[in-house]
C-alpha cells in the first residue's frame, strides 16, 4: 500500500500558499498550517478505512504544504534582514 497521497496535498498547500499567505501573513498562515495538520493527523488516527486515510493523508499534506511553502517563501529572508552581517557573506 503506497500512501503517496500526502504529496498530492502538499503540492496544493504550496499553490495555494500564493494567495493564503498573501491574505494572512506569515505568522497566521503557520499556525493555520499547524491547525490543519493537527486535523489531518488526528483523521489519520481515526480512519477505519483506506479512503479515510487518503482523505486524511491529503489533509496533512495540505497543511504540510502551507508551512512549507512560507517557510521557504517568506522566513529565509526574514531570518537574513535580522542577522548580524558578519554571519553571511557579502
């Protein structure tokens, strides 16, 4: 049983982190992230059938692909504004 379905999910969390995370902002659009994986996770644990945990496997990968997807967006240079200049180089 392959469960490649989290990667179908992720692929829509990272598109759809172009409009999302332009409407909510980086701090908001993590913790939706988060919530949304937290849902998929417990829907995974509770799934008595295959298609339940595809469901849920694309849910998870939904929010997996929101955090994702502003992490590599919006914190990588976030984090270089706000380091000290001698820790990169020029």
């Amino acid at each position: 049983m392959h469960l490649y379905h989290q990667e179908i999910g992720c692929l829509m969390g990272a598109l759809s982190n172009l409009w999302i995370g332009d409407r909510l902002g980086r701090r908001r659009t993590i913790f939706l992230g988060g919530c949304i994986m937290i849902i998929g996770a417990i829907l995974q644990t509770t799934s008595y059938s295959y298609a339940q945990l595809v469901v849920a496997r694309i849910v998870t990968g939904i929010g997996n692909g929101l955090n994702v997807g502003i992490s590599s967006l919006i914190c990588p240079p976030f984090l270089s504004w706000h380091c000290w200049t001698d820790l990169y180089s020029t």
